[in-house]
C-alpha cells in the first residue's frame, strides 16, 4: 500500500509539473515598440515569436499604410491571426478595428493579445469565416499550431491555386462580409486588410456593397494564381478603386500586397 501510495504522489509532482511547465511556455511574452507605440505579444512557439520579433522589419509597407489612416478610423482586419495589425492600428491611430479570425488556434492568441494591450474596447473579434455565401463548412489547415496560416474554408485549393493538402480540419460557420455587417450592425469600415491564403477574390464576392465606400484596401495577390488575380482584381474596380502599389512578399514573383485606393 505504501508503494502505491508513492506512485500516486509521485504521478501528482510530475503531473503539476508539466502544468507549470505548460502554462509558463504559453505565458511568455514579447514587449514590441514600433514608432514609439509600446506593444505585448504572447510567444508560446517559435512562430509566434517570429512574428513578433520581425513586426518592423517582415511587412514596413503595411505599417506605413496603418499609419496613414485617419485617426479613429474603422479598420477590418480579415486574417487577423494572433491580432498584430489589428493591435497597432488601435493603438497607432486610436482605430475601431474588427479582426476576422476562424483559426481555433490563434483565436486564443488573439484574445490574449488584446487584452494584454488592454484593448477590448478598441478591438473586436469575429471568430467566423468569411467567403461569398453562407453556410458549414470546412476550414482546412496544413499548420495546426499557434500563430499558423496557410488554410483553406470551402475550398481544395492554396494560395497559390495548387491541390491543398490539410493536415487537420473542422467544420466551422462562414458568410458573406456582406451579410456580416447587415446581421451584426458592423460599422463601414475605412480600411480593409485581407490576407486570407487563397480565397480572396471569395471574400471580395461577398463584399460589393462594402467595397462600394471603403477607402483603401491592402490584399495578398498571387498573379500566378488567374482566377483569384483576375476577380479581385474586377471586384476592386468594380467598387471605385485603384492599384496604387505592389509590394513584393519575400522572393515571391508573383505574390504581392496590394494596396488598392479610391479614386478621387
């Protein structure tokens, strides 16, 4: 019996442990400071921390088109994961921002980095897909970590318009932005980011009314992938605006963040 009983002591020490263990390794934390805006990022993996490490230098553009917003604008942030965009617009520019996040895995990250900023009034989340039409379906994932992208909602293919080979999914709730603010009285928003891994110009499908008033657009192009290049491309001139610039994302030839404006 008193063997038993030192096994089940034992088991209890190893068992709190790793409780600590994991809870320190998701607690870690990374202070970020761009332009003298002070910012706090959770780094529970490698990738997490990259993020946050590589804030200034991975996408300058991005940030410089932030910080040409109006104060107090109304951002959306569509493809939000852990929320760094999202949390220096707020800050940055005093920006309404509603971040578009369906990744079970960086919703967490999201939420904690929110409020590690203390922005819950500032940033909101919308913890759904968006595409062209509503309905369940799945959202396919090849990088089921924190901090992930690559994934796919509703469709086989990747960003780049090959076969996408899912490591993980889930049957989640999409709609269209469209039919978003209508049902949950969201605010027109100034500004749109989208950085979504593919579906795009789906997005862009189920936004014409709101595309209609936005005042810029910053969007993940691949120019190898037709179909996505050739309808964003319509559905952003369609509403009124233009490509004012490319900016290359890594060696790529083809992808690129463009920043679409509205025509004077």
């Amino acid at each position: 019996m008193n063997k038993y009983l030192q096994l089940i002591n034992y088991w209890r020490k190893i068992t709190s442990f790793r409780d600590v263990l994991v809870q320190r390794i998701i607690s870690k934390n990374k202070h970020v400071k761009h332009n003298n805006i002070n910012m706090t990022f959770f780094i529970p993996n490698t990738l997490c921390c990259y993020r946050a490490t590589t804030f200034s230098s991975k996408e300058p553009e991005t940030l410089e088109w932030i910080d040409s917003f109006e104060e107090g604008a109304i951002f959306w942030d569509i493809g939000a994961n852990i929320g760094l965009y999202s949390i220096y617009a707020a800050k940055a520019k005093n920006a309404q921002v509603l971040g578009f996040e369906p990744s079970v895995f960086n919703l967490e990250f999201l939420a904690k980095n929110i409020y590690a900023n203390n922005l819950q009034q500032k940033v909101k989340i919308f913890p759904l897909a968006l595409s062209n039409k509503s309905d369940f379906n799945l959202f396919k994932m090849n990088n089921p970590i924190w901090g992930g992208a690559l994934s796919a909602f509703g469709v086989d293919y990747n960003q780049t318009g090959g076969a996408f080979n899912a490591s993980f999914e889930y049957n989640i709730a999409g709609l269209s932005a469209d039919k978003a603010a209508e049902v949950f009285n969201m605010p027109q928003p100034n500004h749109i980011k989208i950085d979504v891994d593919g579906i795009e110009h789906l997005i862009l499908s189920g936004s014409k009314k709101i595309l209609t008033q936005v005042d810029t657009v910053m969007i993940e192009i691949d120019e190898g992938f037709n179909e996505q290049s050739k309808d964003s491309k319509k559905y952003l001139a369609d509403a009124g605006l233009v490509l004012l610039e490319k900016y290359p994302i890594g060696r790529s030839n083809s992808q690129a963040n463009q920043l679409w404006v509205r025509k004077n």
